[in-house]
C-alpha cells in the first residue's frame, strides 16, 4: 500500500509542478465542500446554511440538520448534550442505517472540515462536539458513499463546515443567554483577513442544571450538564493556485445521569457521571487550477473519557483513544464533461480502556489500520443534460483483510427544471476496535475477530422539480439489503440479510422574499425478521417557517414523529408525539440582535430515548423537557 501513495503523491506533485505557469490573477480561498455542482448529482442531498442554523432555535447542529432532512432522526434525553456509553442518546441514523447493535451511531461519519470526528475505540462520532456556532454551511449526503469516504460511511455524511473572512477585515461576534433550569449559551468568535493570510477563533459555553431530576435510596440525581468548545483556523493563500490550511477543534463536558423514570432502585448502580475531554487538528495543503484541483490532508483525533458511579463517586471506566490519516485526493477533468476524483488513504486508530472499579483493563494499546485506494469518474451528456458516475474502492484493514466498494448512478434533465437520477451503492464497515478486541464490556463481553464486515446496499430512485422560481419539491424512494449487520448476544456476531424499503419528500416554498417554507416527510419499513430498526421511526414529518421582516425574523419549527422503537424486539414502542419549537429575534442599532427560543410550546410530555436492564427484557424511558425557553442578546461588530 505505501507505494500506491508514493504514486498518487508523485502524481500529485507533478501536476502541481506541470501548472505553475497557468496560475490565475486573484489569490483564491479554497473551499472545503463535497459536492460543487449540485445541477446533474444523482443523489439526495442537502446543504444547510449558517444562516439558517442562526434561524434555528436548536442549540446543538445535528438537531438543525434533523428539521431539515426527514430520513435523519436522532433521539434526546435532556434540555442539552447527548452523553456516551449506556445513557448516549446519540444513535443518529439516516434511511434507518448508522445503529449497529447496541450503542451510538456508527454508521455515518461526521466531518469537520473534512476531517473525520471518530472515537478510535468504539467507532462512532462524539455528537456533542458539534455545537460550534461560526458555520459557513453543513452538506449531508443522503445514502451509502463508500468509494470517497470507504468503511462506515453506510447511511451517508455530514460535513460541517466553519466560516472564514474572505475579504480583508475582522468579524466578532458573541452572544450571552439565559433560560430555564439556569440554561445558558454563550459564544464568542472572531475571525480576520489580512492580505494572504486568513484566520478565526471561536469558543463555546453551554451549562443547563438541567430537567430532569429523580431520588433513589435517599440520593438525588440530576441532568446537570456543561460544556466547553473551542475551535481555532489558519490559512494562508501561498499563491493564487495554493492553499494551506490548519484546523482544530477541542471539548470539555461533564454530563449527569440522573437515570431513567420509574427505574428500579436496584439498577442504581448503573447510573453515572461522565467527564469527556476531545479534540482534533487537520492540516491540508490544496491547490486548484481549474482542471485539476486537489489536496493533501494530515488529521489526527483523540479523546479521553471517565466516568464514575454517581451513588458512591467511585471511578468507574477511564479511556483514552486516537485516530491518525493521511488522506491524498486529485480531481481532474481531461475533457469536456469530465471529471475524475482519485485518492489515496492510511488511518490508524485505537487506544487503551479501563474498568477501574476493577483494575482490570478492557483493551489496552491495540490499534488498527486501514489503507484505500479509490477512483469515481463523473460524465455529463449532451450538453450538461445526463449524466452518469461510477466509481470504485479498494480497501486494506489489517485486522479483516481487503474488501471492494463500489456505487454507480445516473442523473438525467428532461426539462430546465427537472432532474430524475437513480443510484445504486454498497456501503461497508469493517469490525471497530470495539468488535475486535474489547472483551469484558456490555452488551457482548467477548469480541469475535473472525467478522465480515457488514454492508448495506442501496437502489434509490429520485426526482427534483423547480415551479416558477420559488417553489422547489425533492421525492425518492430508496430499497435497502442488509447483509452481516454487527450485533450481539455473548459476543459480536453477524446478523442473516434483511430488506425494507422507504420513501421520502421535501418541499421548499419560497413565494416572497419574506417568507420561507420547508416541510419534509419520511417513511421506512422499519421492521425486519419480526422485529424493528431501533430509533427509526416509520413515520416522521418536520416543518419550519421563517418570516423575515425588516430587522425582525421568526422561526417556527415542528416535528411529527410515530412508530419508534427502543429495541429490536419491539418490547418498547415509543408513543407518538408532535412538539413545536420557535425563535424570535429583532436586531437594533445594526449591531445588537435580541432573541428568545420556546421550546416544546405545546408542553407536550414524549420520549425518544430509553434503557433496558441487562437482559433487555424490562426498558424505562428518560422525559424529555416540556415549555422552556432561552433568552439572550448578540452582537456582531
């Protein structure tokens, strides 16, 4: 494998060397972004506007991202955070793909800024990381993308993007709030231009005493939770072609666990306090001359997690994990019509975990390590009226062995404003640190290194359609074969092949330059072999509208979500729930905006999270918040 990258590295370098003398004029910024061209993509796919996550009154990205994408769903526990390990509420999921088993998502990367966020043990991202207000835009693709982004990368991506000063100048901005349970948000950010050089700070408070609080044998339990986050930028045009970058990202939480209602107090044990500390830093080196643009990527994360038992304080699991690649990519355009993405990859990831109540060590200093090569090839037809796409990747892990994947689709323009595509992908994921190693952790106490990975294979057809210039409709249908999906009993197994199918709409209607409405539906058959898809509703609708008047704008959001269960088995079926949400702000002097968010304005009592005991025959679930708000005022300078 390391001579393919000294190949696409030589490569890469000749091309650089090849077009020093067609460099343009004006120094560029280069950007960040998945998909440039959106006009003949044959895929679902949305991007989210910083504007529009200002708008919102959600306080962390991935519920913004959920109000815009109906097949998206991620469940909550409380007013802020997420949480890991037993308590995390995080199981994002996409098309009812991202759960594997028992735990948080797996299945779907979260970039920033490129950058994969993965924990190194347990291969899932940190949902809580992404709170960073300075967005420039947030791209989710729909689906399995296994040939630019290989293993887990089943039921999509989602790449955050942060904002950079693209003129000379400063930009500041902080804001200050306060709602009830001593809620409060506050950020800071600042970023500047000064000639070829570009940069931006940013940091993030978040502290709630939290909703939910219950006694068990005379002890008090609370969902108290705080957290810091920071993010720093560095750019610098070397020329009008070239672009280095630097990037990093850091968080601090501790999050209670009060437990869920109604939990036996023999189950106290299980309730815990967690002390999570994360951060991470790509640099990358790009350039672009039209008809060849690339990068070269080093990233690294690392993370260090403890918990204790909240009724006797003692120390209970400790972790520390990291992830480290390389990632080389070249797009080129031979000819017209043309493009062809490349790239190479090596990433080496695991770590070290405790029970310390013990002494007795889960995994300590195992590793692993993939390396990929990949090619996608774009075609458009006729003068940008069809297109077609395929590609392919080959993929080295040092635990499985090598493993191909591969996606091809088709867009077509039978008139200006209508496009019709189809695809068809096969997602895959190989066995985590966590499958391979870990013994002694629930829910299965022995790893199994003897697993194929698990793949998903998605046939998706889809149509979008403009009307008169403000209205615009996105519909498709998708079927979805499931083969070696990683589950449990003692130990990690693969699960037989299973099929379902889903459909879903979105509908933007923007009849006036004050208005602006969304609304989105999502059907899966979440069902499977007498069972269920856990934390994927069959049935899910969402809405939002936003009048912008002057210096005053309101946000009203909505979410309808209905046949949701907690398990496989379908011993806990959530009770379905429509909540409303809202944001209104009015901003003064030019400078100073004042904003209040209500939150469940309908004081609706739901759950969308639940635990079981350790046989998973008995389940309980957390109350989410009823009516809250959170008050405050920002400044922009």
């Amino acid at each position: 494998m390391k001579y393919v990258v000294v190949v696409f590295l030589t490569i890469f370098i000749a091309f650089s060397l090849f077009a020093q003398d067609q460099e343009k004029e004006d120094v560029v910024q280069l950007q960040d972004v998945i998909v440039s061209d959106t006009l003949l993509y044959p895929g679902a796919y949305q991007s989210i506007t910083g504007d529009s996550v200002k708008k919102s009154p959600q306080t962390d990205l991935l519920s913004v991202i959920k109000n815009n994408v109906p097949s998206l769903y991620i469940p909550s526990n409380r007013v802020m955070g997420y949480g890991v390990a037993r308590s995390g509420s995080a199981t994002l999921t996409i098309r009812g793909i991202g759960k594997s088993g028992w735990g948080p998502t797996t299945g779907i990367p979260v970039l920033y800024n490129g950058m994969d966020t993965t924990m190194g043990i347990m291969g899932h991202p940190v949902a809580d990381v992404m709170t960073m207000k300075n967005i420039e835009r947030i791209e989710v693709l729909i689906g399995p993308q296994p040939v630019l982004f290989g293993s887990s990368a089943m039921g999509g991506v989602i790449n955050v993007i942060t904002k950079k000063q693209k003129e000379d100048g400063f930009t500041t901005e902080l804001q200050g709030s306060y709602g009830t349970w001593n809620t409060t948000e506050d950020y800071l950010y600042h970023m500047g231009k000064i000639g070829k050089l570009d940069y931006s700070v940013g940091y993030q408070f978040q502290k709630t005493d939290g909703h939910w609080k219950q006694t068990i044998n005379n002890t008090t339990f609370t969902s108290e939770f705080m957290q810091q986050n920071g993010t720093v930028h560095i750019g610098y045009a070397l020329s009008a072609n070239w672009y280095a970058s630097l990037d990093s990202y850091g968080m601090k939480q501790n999050i209670n666990d009060p437990g869920p209602k109604d939990m036996p107090a023999v189950q106290v044990g299980l309730i815990e306090e967690f002390d999570i500390t994360r951060g991470g830093v790509v640099a990358k080196l790009s350039h672009d001359y039209g008809a060849y643009t690339g990068s070269l990527q080093l990233e690294g994360n690392f993370g260090h997690h403890q918990s204790k038992q909240e009724n006797t304080g003692a120390d209970k699991f400790k972790s520390s994990d990291s992830a480290y690649a390389v990632r080389l990519k070249e797009i080129i355009k031979p000819w017209k019509g043309n493009t062809l993405t490349a790239g190479a990859e090596w990433r080496r990831y695991g770590g070290t975990a405790k029970d310390v109540l013990t002494s007795n060590y889960y995994i300590k200093d195992k590793y692993m390590h993939d390396s990929s090569v990949y090619a996608l090839m774009d075609q458009a037809l006729f003068e940008n009226i069809m297109s077609i796409n395929g590609g392919a990747r080959f993929s080295y892990n040092s635990e499985y062995g090598s493993y191909t994947a591969w996606q091809a689709g088709a867009a077509v323009r039978p008139f200006e404003k209508t496009k019709v595509y189809t695809n068809v992908a096969k997602g895959f994921k190989f066995p985590d640190i966590r499958q391979v190693y870990v013994k002694g952790m629930f829910p299965a106490t022995n790893p199994n290194p003897d697993l194929e990975p698990e793949t998903y294979t998605s046939a998706e057809a889809g149509i979008e359609h403009e009307i008169m210039n403000f209205v615009s409709l996105h519909m498709a249908g998708y079927r979805i074969w499931s083969d070696n999906m990683f589950v449990y009993t003692t130990k990690w197994e693969n699960a037989d092949k299973f099929v379902y199918n889903g459909a879903e709409a979105s509908l933007t209607i923007t009849p006036i330059t004050w208005l602006s409405l969304n609304a989105g539906y999502s059907y899966i058959d979440n069902t499977h072999d007498n069972g269920y898809l856990p934390y994927v509703p069959e049935h899910k609708a969402n809405g939002s509208i936003t009048v912008t008047v002057s210096d005053f704008s309101a946000t009203v959001d909505g979410e309808y979500v209905k046949g949701m269960y907690a398990d496989i088995g379908g011993l806990k079926e959530f009770d379905s729930y429509f909540v409303v949400n809202a944001k209104f702000s009015y901003t003064f002097l030019h400078k100073y905006t004042a904003f209040v968010s209500l939150y469940n304005i309908t004081d609706k009592e739901y759950s969308t999270f639940a635990v079981s005991n350790p046989t998973q025959t008995l389940f309980w679930e957390y109350p989410m918040p009823g009516f809250h708000f959170l008050a405050g005022l920002k400044a922009a300078f």
